[in-house]
C-alpha cells in the first residue's frame, strides 16, 4: 500500500509494562513500545 499515512509512536514503559519507566536509558528497567496506525484509527 505505497502512499498510505502511518501514525506512529514509541513509549517507554517499565519491566511491567504498566507505567512509565523510571530511566529511559537503563534498558534494563525499560521496555520500549512501537504502535502504529493509521490516521483514520487516530
């Protein structure tokens, strides 16, 4: 599907995927999460 709009975003979350990580850049306390989608979903 060339053309098509993507939305995307990544947000750091902690081990449990349940709030925000407490330090972006110790990856062994975050967990990074890409979500795509389209315009349309936004």
């Amino acid at each position: 599907m060339c053309g098509t709009r993507v939305l995307w975003k990544i947000d750091l979350y902690d081990e449990k995927l349940e709030f925000g990580t407490r330090n972006p850049l110790d990856l062994t306390v975050t967990r990074r999460v890409l979500t795509m989608m389209l315009p349309s979903e936004y």
